[in-house]
C-alpha cells in the first residue's frame, strides 16, 4: 500500500502512460545538463506549474524529455484532487519506480502527503510543493548530487508570474493563464485549500503583461484559470476585479478570452456587463453550482449559493442572453435524500444548461465532509448520476441542435489528412471538456493549419459535437456574438 492506495503490479493496475496528460509539446534540448523527463497529471493549473518546471529546466541548460526513456530522473507533477486522481497519481510512480528511475515528486500529492512519500517509495529523491515548484531547478541539483530533498512549504505562497519561464505545453493556439492560486472558501466536500493555500492573485498589470507575450506567440484562445475567478482580486485589491480585468485584457489581440469558473456571487451586473461589452471576451461561463437544494448547499458549507441559483440564472440570461452555462454538480453528497435529488433534477431540467458534468461525492480525508456520519452509498450515487446524464442529455443534443444553420468561427486544431476534414472547436465548446466541430472543406487538397480560424457552417449536430462546412476565411470576433 502506498498512501492508501492497493499497489498491484500487474498490467491492470498499472496505468498506461498515456493517461497522463500529453506533454507532446516538449522538445528535447542538448545541453551540457542530462535530460530530465516530465510526466503531468491533473487539472490545468498543475499544467501551468508544470510549464514552469520545464521552462526552468531548460534555461538552466537541461533536456527536457516527455519521453521517460530518454531520462534517469522523472519530475511526476500530481494530483491529488480526489482518491481516483491520487491512484492514478500513484500508479504512474509506481510505473516509473518499476523502470529504474529516480523521481522528483511536485505538485498535489507532494503537499498532501509530503515526508510520507519520501518514506515509503525508496525511488523518490525530491518532494516539491505546489507553492514550491520555483525552485526546482536547485532541487534538481540536489537530488544529481545525491541529496534526498524535500521542498515543501507548509503553507502554499507562491503564485508564477510573466517573468517565469514557461514551455507551454497545450499547442500552440490554446493558452492557459493562472490568474490567481488558492481558494479562500472552505467548501466542506473541498481539499483544494488544503493543497494550494488561500487565494492570492497576480496584479493586472502582471497578467496582461503575459497575455501580450502570448499574443505574440501566436495564441488564439486564453482561458483565464483560477479556483474561483469572480473572486479574482479580492485578497490584492480589497475587492474583486474580474471586471477591470476583463476590460484590460479587451486591448490584447487574442480572438478568444475564456474565463474558467465564475461563482454566483461574483457574477455582479458590472462583470456580466464586462462579458457583454469587451469583444474577445466569449459569453462562456462555467458555474461549479455542485447542488440547487439549500440544505446540502449549506451542509456543502456553501449557503451563501442556496436559493440563489435560479436568481442568478435569470439574471445572466436577462444580461447575456447569448450566454453558453455549463456547470459541475456534486450528487450523493452525504445527508442527500431522494426528495434534496428530485430538487437538483428539476433544477436541471428547467435549467436547461448547454453543458453539465456529474460527479458523485468523494469523501476526501481532511475535510469535513469525509466525516460526516450520513454518507450515501456508492451505488446510490451512481445511479443519480446516471439518471442526472439521462435527463441532461436530450437536453445538450437539443442545445447543440440549435447551432444548426448558424455560421461561427472555428479555432482548427487538426486536420484528417485523408479526408482534409478540419477538426477544431467554435466558441461554444472549451478545450478538453465540451466537444468539437467536424468541417468539410470544399477541396480535400485544401491544408489548414492548427491555429487557423475559419467560418463553418454548422449543419449536423449530435450529443455533444457539431459538424459543417467550411464557408469562408476568419472572422476574428466570435460568432455567438449575434448584437456586434
Ligand atoms: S469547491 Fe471551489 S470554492 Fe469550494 S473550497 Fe474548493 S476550490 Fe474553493
């Protein structure tokens, strides 16, 4: 057992490397240093954090490899949200331990559970910390020199900023942009604060500063990332600036400024105006609302949400009425009875939300929630899942079939060199979690490259894509925005 999770070295419980985030945009420089190989798990703040690490690595003179053949030493940047992301977390160490290499171990699982690994994985010579992970270069020498190192603040502080190499690692159109690190709220299901300390955000003027670097890198698409970026500012400034923001970010030449994860109670009229009024900003907003029913919001230690929801739905729709809502939500939660269910189903249901992701509860040692004595059954909370996925689904191919007859601008991220069908995302999906748009190209000898921008025509739609065809050369301003 390691950290709680069975060990089996058998092919089914070893996961195959792939599951791990690709990190194909690495390329192996020669220098007077060895190479280091990087394996990433996790969400994409870790992958900031992790394109830190290699640009480090690499102005310091080392390879860096997303090949761990090429390399004696693995950075493993992990995970450690939930028990599945902290298994496949131990599994891919154990994977590499089994190969011969020496691991450095940064990111969530490190600030989890710090001295523990370095104890039981005799293979891992360095523990780094998700405020740590600045100095991974003068870890790297340590842990070359034969040091075992273990480099973990116990309160995350740190937050990168624009003056931080960084090998960006999501193509070369997609960017993301920390705004902030942390989470001030103590959500009671949430092991996030725990892991990456309170919020603490960049100034303005810092990350418009890395939007224009990116800008002239060639990004067409910059999704803002923080735990919870309403509250963007709040701890630098005395109160939020999502709006100032968003504004300052208008004269960037970037198409498309996403912004991931808005909560209900920064959404105020003024940022909703700035969704509204600054034109590469998308009308894209993800709410994590987790539950509509007021008592599991308040035993989730969120009642500052209960009762808000649809309020809050009806304002975005009365303010942004183009606007695309997706949302997470959480089901059994303990304590959640088949009556707090129904509740969420039909908040669903009248919702009509364009994209819902369903967890079901985790309990997360550390946190409140995990002991709770009400807890509901596995097989309970599958099966609410299930039914939450069959009502939302008539409803998101619905959604999706409304987009048929629309022109939009599509970012191509690849082409079939068979078919020359182009393959990219219209404003209305996000990297990784929505889905995508299949263009026909009137001549199959027409090469598009990732990056490009085009106008389709969407005539199909299923579940979660759309499809069409290529109509015409970009519009750099998005085509969900029917009032400019
Ligand atoms: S769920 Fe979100 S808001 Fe709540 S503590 Fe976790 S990161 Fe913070």
């Amino acid at each position: 057992m390691l950290l709680g999770v069975q060990l089996i070295k058998a092919p089914f419980f070893i996961m195959p490397h792939s599951h791990s985030h690709s990190l194909s945009g690495i390329s192996t420089k020669q220098a007077g240093r060895p190479t280091v190989a990087f394996a990433h798990l996790g969400c994409e703040k870790n992958r900031v954090d992790t394109e830190h690490m290699i640009g480090l690595l690499e102005d310091a003179g080392y390879g860096v490899s997303p090949n761990e053949e090429d390399a004696a030493v693995v950075v493993v940047n992990t995970c450690s949200f939930i028990q599945d992301a902290r298994e496949e977390s131990v599994r891919t160490l154990v994977e590499l331990a089994d190969k011969g290499k020496e691991l450095i171990i940064a990111g969530c699982l490190a600030q989890h559970f710090q001295e523990e690994l370095l104890t039981s994985l005799p293979e891992a010579k360095a523990i780094v910390g998700t405020g740590d992970y600045q100095h991974i270069v003068e870890v790297l020498e340590k842990v070359e020199a034969g040091e075992r190192v273990n480099k973990v603040s116990q309160t995350p502080e740190f937050v990168g900023d624009e003056n931080l190499p960084r090998h960006r690692t999501s193509g070369a159109s997609v960017a993301y942009l920390k705004v902030a690190e942390g989470c001030d709220y103590r959500c009671a299901f949430c092991i996030i604060p725990k892991l990456r300390g309170n919020q603490r955000s960049r100034s303005i003027e810092s990350i418009v500063k890395e939007a224009y670097q990116l800008a002239k890198q060639g990004v067409k698409e910059l999704i803002l990332i923080s735990q919870i970026t309403t509250n963007y500012g709040l701890d630098l400034y005395g109160r939020p600036c999502l709006e100032d923001l968003l504004r300052a970010l208008g004269d960037v030449e970037i198409p498309w400024i996403r912004v991931h994860y808005a909560y209900p109670t920064g959404l105020t009229k003024e940022v909703l105006a700035a969704f509204r009024e600054v034109p590469n900003v998308l009308p894209y907003l993800d709410l994590p609302l987790q539950h509509s029913h007021p008592d599991i919001l308040k035993a989730m230690n969120r009642p500052w949400q209960a009762n808000l929801n649809s309020s809050l739905l009806d304002r975005i729709r009365e303010l942004l009425p183009e606007a695309i809502l997706r949302t997470t939500l959480i089901v059994g939660f303990p304590g959640e009875t088949e009556s707090h269910f129904e509740h969420l189903a039909s908040f669903v249901e009248s919702q009509r939300f364009d994209h819902v992701g369903v967890f079901t509860f985790s309990p997360e040692e550390g946190t409140l929630a995990a002991s709770l004595s009400n807890q509901v059954s596995s097989e309970l909370a599958i099966s609410r899942k299930d039914r939450l996925m069959s009502l939302q689904q008539p409803i998101a191919a619905a959604k999706n079939s409304s987009w048929v007859g629309r022109t939009v601008d599509v970012l191509i991220e690849k082409q079939n060199p068979q078919s020359g069908e182009l393959i990219g995302r219209c404003a209305r999906f996000a990297p990784e979690v929505d889905g995508e748009v299949f263009l026909r190209t009137s001549d199959i000898q027409t090469k598009v490259s990732p990056g490009s921008m085009v106008s389709g025509l969407i005539t199909g739609s299923d579940l979660y894509d759309l499809s069409g065809e290529v109509v015409g050369a970009k519009k750099m301003i998005s085509a969900i925005r029917t009032r400019d």
